[in-house]
C-alpha cells in the first residue's frame, strides 16, 4: 500500500504531487480495488465507473487538503458512496432485497477501509471470474486485462486484432452477463480449474507481452504493468503449486524479463539474442526460472508456457556455453508446433530449421502470408523471411521483405536495426 501525507497546498506543485499519487495507487492498487467492490456487488462495471469518479474526486481534493496517508482506503470509502448513489439513483430497477444485499456488501467495503491494511486482495477471485464458463470464451482474457490490471479497451483491441468500438461493446456484454449470472466471486474448486485456467494464463501474459513491448524500460506505466503480470502469475502458483502450466508460465516470464537490460545498447540500439552479453542478463531470474521448470517437468503433464520456457532455456543455454544445440530447439519447436499450430511458432520453427539445415530449409518450412492473412501485416514474419531470403542469396527478394519489415515496425531502434540489414545488402 502506497501511503503518504503533505499539507493542503494550492499550487501547481502541490498538483502534480496529488497527479503523480493518483497514478502511482492506480497503477499498484487499481485491480485491487475493483474486485473487492465488485465481490460485493458483482456488478463489475460499476465498481469501474465508481473508482473512476473517486480517482477524479483525488485529483479534485488531494491538492488543495493534501494526500490522505492512506489513499488506497480513501479511494475505496469514496468509490463506496459513489457506487450508493448509483444504486439508489436505480432502485426502481433493483428489488428490495437485492439493493440489501449490495448495502450490507458495501457496509463491509466501508469497514475495510478504516481499519489500515484490512483490504484483502481479491483479484485472483476475479481472474476466475472474467474466466468463468458463462463468458465467452473469446473475451475471458481481454476482460481479465481491463478489470485486473486497467488496460483500456483500445489497447486491448490493438493485441487481440479487434476494433476498439467491437471490444469496448465485447467487454460491456460481459460485465453485464458477469452481474446478470451472479457468478460468485471466489476461486473454483479443483474440478472446475482445467477449464478456467487457461484464460487466466493466457491473459496474465498477454499483459506481461505489452509490457514487454518498451523493451527500453522508459514507459512507467508499461514497466508495472510487466511487474503487475509478474505478480499476477507468482498469485496462481502459489494459488496453484501443483499445476505445472503456471509454473511453466512463471519460468517463461522469468527467461524474458531476465534479459530486459541486454535488449538495448547504451544509446538505445537494439541487440538481437545472438549478439547478447550474457554477463548483462539476471542470473538469479534465470536461475529461479529453472527451478520452475524443474518443478513442472515432475509433475508429468506437459503443455504450451512449459514448451515456450523450455526454448528460452536452450537458447540462454547456447548462448552462455556456445555450444551449438539447435537439433534439441527443433525438436522442441516441433512439439510446441504439433500442440498449439501458430503462426508464429512456425515462423520460430522456420529460423531453427535454418540454424539446422541451411536457410533454404528454413524458407520451405516458413508458412506463406498468402496462406494466412494475419502474417500480412505481422512484422516478424517478414523480418524472418528478409534473413533467410538473404541467407540463400536471393537479395532482391530480401531487400523487399525488409522493405515490408520496416514499414510495419512502430520501434524506432528495431526498424533502425532493419535498416542496417538492409543497407547490408546493397550491391549485392
């Protein structure tokens, strides 16, 4: 809990302090709140917009009477009364009893945020929750990512290839069948857990993958998201110590995360895996990933997060001993391919292949855009298939993968990166 205390000020400094708490207990505590409003309601919608209007009711009152010591419970007390009069303003809508029923919820929301450190924290309940039977199974992580960590629908639209208009509506529908259901908050039993869970792992890293996406580390609110993601994910194994997908998940997170410092030179430029200090990248995240991995493998299932932390190991492998094991990451592909079939797993298959066999090998087994539609506009793909096509020779069709290559990429210092690659090809 974030706690800090100033005098009344009026200033535009006393503003921005008041700003920069607001931002600071959105970011660390805004899930939280959320779902301990929402349990009691279970109108999740309504927690959001009441939250909302706390948050700006801060931003109102922090710089002229100064930030409360304990702004996590003051946001809640005034997100409580918002979501009152909200209720009241609808009680020709709501029955009697129901309207009960969320007052005495809200009578216990009010008793949490007096007494200092007395709000649990329910957001893995809520996890569950967005990843319920009832909801489609299309929006389960998207929903996730909003309710638990902030994400605005647009965002969200961008990494799952919707319009915001058509995930803001996705959303709404589901918020609604979440009050309309009266889907109990809590954490399902073992029976119910195998066809909830991966929703709940695939949404806990499609928010660490945004995260990732300011490899540089500069964007402060996508750095905590990637923390938040983080902590999300250590919730559910130790939630779940036994479930070796969520171990392998953590393991994954861990391999990545461990590398954030080595992805950028000093001025900024990007460095792909093979040209890496080891030296710079975290040991001890490295280390903790392999003890998951471990863990998971005992347990005897196999599964997607396992697979994908497992190529993360060989490649820290190669790259820290030299030893060249590029027949194991095949094979490792292989498996990940046969059990999830995406794209780009293919495309990751394709590269090893090449390591393997030779690039033209690799262009063989490098799925067609043609094929599938998506890779059309996928960065990655093309980027791939300009070093294979330049590995076999063929420069003029490199040059133009390279071409599509930069004009996808939105990172100044990987399309910098593309550009040098290219250039590398003149006169050939």
């Amino acid at each position: 809990m974030i706690g800090l205390q100033s005098n009344p000020m009026n200033s535009r400094e006393g503003d921005e302090q008041a700003r920069n708490l607001a931002e600071a207990v959105a970011r660390c505590c805004y899930g939280k709140l959320v779902a301990f409003l929402a349990a009691r309601t279970h109108d999740v919608a309504a927690a959001e917009d009441a939250l909302s209007e706390a948050f700006a009711s801060a931003l109102a009152d922090w710089p002229r009477k100064g930030c409360p010591a304990n702004p996590e419970a003051w946001l809640l007390t005034v997100a409580r009364r918002k979501m009152i009069d909200a209720f009241r303003g609808q009680r020709r809508e709501i029955a009697g009893e129901e309207l009960q029923e969320i007052a005495d919820g809200l009578g216990a929301a009010a008793l949490a945020a007096e007494i200092p450190n007395q709000i649990p924290d329910q957001r893995l309940a809520l996890m569950f929750v967005c990843a319920h039977p009832a909801i489609d199974a299309g929006i389960r992580a998207p929903l996730i990512l909003q309710v638990i960590l902030g994400l605005d629908a647009k965002a969200i639209a961008s990494a799952f290839l919707l319009s915001p208009a058509a995930m803001g509506k996705r959303l709404g529908r589901a918020k609604e069948k979440i009050r309309e259901a009266g889907i109990p908050f809590r954490v399902p039993e073992p029976e119910e857990l195998p066809s909830r869970l991966d929703a709940v792992l695939d949404a806990v890293y499609a928010a660490f993958a945004e995260g990732w996406s300011d490899p540089g580390g500069t964007d402060v609110a996508r750095r905590d998201l990637t923390e938040e993601a983080m902590f999300l994910a250590r919730l559910v194994t130790e939630l779940l110590p036994q479930e070796p997908e969520a171990l392998g998940l953590l393991a994954l997170m861990l391999h990545a995360e461990a590398r954030r410092r080595a992805r950028r030179r000093e001025d900024g430029e990007y460095v792909p895996l093979a040209e890496q200090d080891p030296a710079v990248w975290n040991s001890q995240m490295i280390d903790e990933a392999e003890t998951l991995l471990l863990r998971a493998s005992a347990l005897g299932t196999l599964g997607r997060y396992q697979l994908e932390a497992a190529l993360q190991s060989a490649h820290v492998d190669r790259c820290r001993t030299g030893r060249a094991n590029w027949a194991e990451v095949v094979r490792l592909y292989d498996a990940l391919f046969a059990l999830a079939g995406s794209p780009v797993v293919a495309i990751n298959r394709a590269l090893a292949i090449a390591e393997l066999h030779g690039a033209s090998a690799g262009l063989d087994a490098m799925p067609e855009a043609a094929a599938d539609p998506r890779l059309a506009e996928y960065q990655p793909y093309w980027a791939a298939r300009a070093e294979l096509l330049a590995k076999a020779g063929t420069y003029g069709e490199a040059r133009r993968a390279y071409e599509i290559a930069i004009g996808l990429e939105r990172d100044p210092a990987v399309r910098r990166f593309l550009q040098m690659r290219q250039s590398a090809l003149d006169g050939r």
